[in-house]
C-alpha cells in the first residue's frame, strides 16, 4: 500500500468511527455543536466568521448554529478587544462540560468493540492517535498568509 492510500484509509476509518459512535451515543446534537466546541475549547473566543471556516460550514449556518448554542448555555458572545463592533463567540463552562460528557460517551459506546484488542493493537492505537494529534495541530492546519511568511523571514 502506497502513503497516500494509507491517509486515506485512516480518513475512512476515522469518518465511520465517528458515525458508528454518532449512532450508538443516540445523541441528537448536530455533529456541527461537538466540532464548533472543540474548535473554542482549543483555539479561545473566535469571530463567527473565524468559527465557521475552522467548522467547515457557512457563516450563516454558524450564525443559526451560536444562536441555538447560545440559547442552550453552551456558547456566549462576548466583546472583540481589537474590534469593538464585533463579537466574538467562547465556550461556556456548561458548553464545556457538555463536550467533556459528549466525549465520555462516545468512547463508552465504542469501548465494547476494541474490548477484545491486545496490547500491541492498544499500542497502535495509541501511537497512531498520538501522530494524528501532532500532524492535525493547528500551527500546521493553518495556512499562513502572505504577510506572516514575510515576517518569518
């Protein structure tokens, strides 16, 4: 197998773990809730636009998706300090939690298929999510703008 059918295999798989738990959780929060509160847990209060191209999805389906967050307690707007028309979103402590509990679940439904893993295969997967974690930091997914390149020279 060559490298590239390699990452595409991980992506696979890792796209089917998460519907598998999606599933098995029966948690009817839209996936784009759990990716936006990992999104400010990692990266701090961001603009709505900043949050939407971090999500993947459009600035008005951000827009619907902070405010229905924002009514539940999950997320709050809060002042821009380099910008005072503009608003930024952060995760609440309930939002917070309620991504700390969503993750307890998912690996509570997905425990029971790796039960019968050895400990090389618990290796593999600890060294694998280890690789990812580091390859998928946000210095590296990223892109910098022209500008930033200039200064880093």
């Amino acid at each position: 197998m060559d490298h590239a059918r390699d990452l595409e295999s991980i992506i696979v798989a890792a796209h089917a773990l998460t519907r598998v738990a999606a599933l098995e959780t029966r948690n009817e929060a839209p996936a784009a809730q759990w990716r936006t509160l990992a999104i400010l847990r990692d990266s701090g209060p961001l603009r709505i636009g900043e949050l939407a191209q971090l999500s993947r999805i459009t600035q008005p389906g951000a827009t619907r998706l902070i405010g229905t967050m924002a009514q539940a307690g999950l997320v709050e707007r809060i002042g821009d300090p380099d910008d005072s028309r503009a608003v930024r979103v952060a995760a609440t402590e309930r939002g917070r939690e309620a991504y700390a509990a969503w993750r307890v679940q998912l690996v509570d439904a997905l425990l029971p298929r790796f039960a019968d893993l050895d400990a090389n295969e618990w290796e593999a997967i600890r060294t694998t999510a280890a690789l990812l974690t580091r390859r998928t930091a946000p210095d590296l997914t990223t892109p910098k703008t022209s500008r930033e390149e200039s200064s880093a020279r």
